[in-house]
C-alpha cells in the first residue's frame, strides 16, 4: 500500500494508478467495532469543523462505508482523499491521511468548501436528465449538493455557469453517487434518533 501510494498522480493528473489499482479495496477485514469507532470518531469531527455529522458520516458511508481504503486512483482512507490533498492542507506527507483523524478533517472541509458554493436556484438542478436517469426525484437540496461535489469537483463551476441546470453533463457515475448519499443520509439521521446521542470515540 506504502509504495502504491508513493507512486500516486501528481495533482491534475487523471489516469488511475496502476500500483494502487491492483492494490485497491478495504485495507482489512470488515469490522463492525471499527466502523462504530470511526462513526462516533467522524461526529466529533464534524462538530469541531463545523459540518452536520450525520452529513459527514453519510459521506463516509457512501465512499466506502466508513472503512479504511485504498481507491483505484490512491485515493485514501474512510473518505476516499485524494493524496494531492495533503499538500493543500500543508500535510508533511499524503501518508498522514491515512490517519482516520485526519481522513475525517480533510474530507469534511472540502465538503464543507462545496456546501459554501451552493446557490439557492441550484435546488433546481433536481430536473437534471441525468440525475432523473438515476432516479433521482424532487428538488435538489444543498447537502446533495456539496455531496456531489465532493465526488465531481466540477460541479459547482458547472452549476454556476449553467442556463438550464436539466442539461448539466453530470457524470452517471456521480448521479448515483447522490442518490446513495442521499440514502445514507436518512439512514444517518434514522440512526441517531434511534440511537438517542453519539458516543465517545474510544478505540475498538
């Protein structure tokens, strides 16, 4: 994993990874004790940066629910950053995102640039041909939308230039993206009524 990700593309680049391809999934077994851990660990996060926990935990659920990866690309952690990352955060090394800590901060503070890019007549975009492929139904709402562009960095630049928002080219790949965030998100919020509070992030 160590010398894939040392080998991962330069910022700007868009080729996958072959050392990290071949390399790529869950980085362990399936463990239900970490994924609690890493739950309660993400909401505390997410009220230290500011973000909605039940968004940011929905946002680790669809990325790879909420385990530690390695992406085709090198992308890394729970959340799936981008090593490229590490130097816009003045990380010594992308290996720091390896770091659930850290995987959590960075990914909730480029969700959180994306929600501040939202723009009211975005909801909108909720007729968008592709996302309606998707199955997508109703308006947008804004937590969808930074979610979708957390995965397609394009789309507020796309959105804002846009003068019919149903003809956005949103990628089929980033529409289902949102519709499997907006899941997580129910189930996120579902979860915490049940649950009644978060607890502490303690180590399995």
């Amino acid at each position: 994993m160590v010398a894939a990700l040392a080998l991962a593309p330069r910022a700007g680049a868009a080729a996958v990874s072959s050392p990290c391809a071949a390399n790529s999934g869950p980085q362990g077994p399936d463990d239900p004790r970490l994924r609690e851990w890493l739950r309660a660990l993400v909401h505390e996060v997410a009220h230290e940066e500011g973000v909605d926990p039940h968004v940011l935990e929905a946002l680790g659920m669809t990325e790879t629910a909420l385990q530690p990866a390695l992406g085709r690309a090198c992308e890394v952690g729970p959340f799936q950053v981008m090593p490229w990352w590490a130097g816009v955060f003045s990380l010594d090394s992308p290996l720091l995102l390896w770091d659930p800590r850290i995987n959590a901060i960075a990914a909730a503070r480029i969700y959180k640039a994306a929600w501040r890019r939202w723009d009211a007549r975005f909801a909108r975009a909720g007729a968008n041909r592709v996302l309606r492929a998707a199955g997508w139904r109703g308006p947008l709402d804004r937590e969808t939308f930074a979610a979708l562009a957390y995965n397609w960095g394009k789309a507020p630049q796309a959105f804002a230039q846009a003068a019919d928002l149903r003809t956005v080219p949103i990628p089929a790949s980033t529409a289902s993206y949102a519709l499997r965030f907006s899941q997580a998100l129910r189930e996120a919020r579902q979860r915490a009524r049940a649950d009644n509070g978060i607890p502490r992030a303690r180590r399995p």
